[in-house]
C-alpha cells in the first residue's frame, strides 16, 4: 500500500558533458556540432533515502517520514562537495558519510548482496537500511510487523506480507533486482 508519494523526486543527477566541436560537412556547407553524452552522478536519492531512516529512527506515525525534498537537495549539494574532493574508490562512501555527519546518524553494518536475498530479508523490526543500488539509493524498514520500502522517486510502501513487500521492491527496481547492491544499517549517532 502506498503510504505518500514523493514530489519533485531527482533520483540521479544527469550531467550533460560537451565535447569540443566536430564539424560535419554536407551538401558543401560546413555544420558544427557537438556530440553530446550524458552520465550519472549521485542524485538527491541517498539524501532523501537517509532523511527517511532519520525521521523513521525518531519513532512517530509513518507520513511524518516523508523527507522534505528542498532540504535533501541542500544536503545532497553539501555531499556532492565531498564527493567532488574524494578519491576515485571513496567518492559515494564520502558522499553518505557527510549527510550522515549532518543528520547524526551512522552506519553500523555494510554488506554487499543481490535484490533478491535482500528482498527475501527485510530488516529486524525498528531497524532501517539504505540500500545502494547501481546509480541510485532507496531504504527499507520494518516496524509493528510491517515493512517499509522507500523509493525516492515514487514515496514511501507499507506491507503486512512478506510477498508483497518482495513483489513491489522487484518492480520498483526492474533490471537492477539481480544486481549487486549495497546494504547499509543506521542507527543514530548517540
């Protein structure tokens, strides 16, 4: 069931890169142009994704999780300073790490699966994850007997059942549910 939606959602930052002008000759007449490739680059998904586990790690009613997406586009432009400054291999860890700093939170426990084991596996009940996925972030919890899939782009699930938890994460993430994806548990920084 869906809880909210999220408005305004980015969930990867598309950056345009130009080269320089190439000319192209035809019919005698000379055109420039510029091929154009697009890349993808941390979005505001991982500061909406952490914003969730905050306000779903300080307890209250689940529309209250609904992340404020001006205040995770000012946090992600903080993050992609530190990701700018990192190395190649730190670049998304420095990213997150700098949102965490700000919003008091920390990762406990990083583990590497595919969509499928984690899906089979939700969180323990009042834990929460953000999950990296190839070029965007979302989160899980559980509570009451209850899992939560937050998707940046499409708001935030409720499931009593287990299957229907699996089934909507498998949609939301379409060709990137057999991949590799990254867990991360949070709990507040005390």
């Amino acid at each position: 069931m869906l809880v909210y939606q999220c408005e305004n959602s980015i969930g990867t930052n598309a950056r345009w890169k130009i080269p320089s002008a190439r000319y192209l000759v035809r019919g005698g007449e000379q055109y420039v142009y510029r091929p154009v490739s697009v890349t993808f680059e941390p979005g505001v998904c991982c500061a909406q994704s952490l914003l969730f586990c905050d306000a779903f790690l300080r307890g209250g009613p689940d529309a209250e999780t609904k992340p404020n997406y001006h205040r995770a586009a000012i946090l992600q432009q903080k993050a992609e300073m530190a990701y700018q400054k990192a190395t190649m291999g730190t670049k998304v860890e420095a990213q997150e790490n700098d949102i965490l700093d700000v919003l008091g939170l920390k990762v406990v426990a990083r583990h590497e699966f595919d969509g499928e084991t984690l899906a089979k596996f939700p969180p323990k009940d009042g834990k929460v994850c953000m999950l990296r996925l190839p070029g965007h972030a979302i989160a899980v919890a559980s509570r009451d007997g209850y899992h939560y899939y937050f998707e940046p782009m499409e708001g935030l699930y409720r499931f009593s059942s287990l299957s229907d938890y699996t089934e909507q994460l498998q949609t939301s993430t379409g060709s990137s549910f057999t991949k590799k994806w990254v867990q991360l548990r949070i709990e507040r920084d005390q």
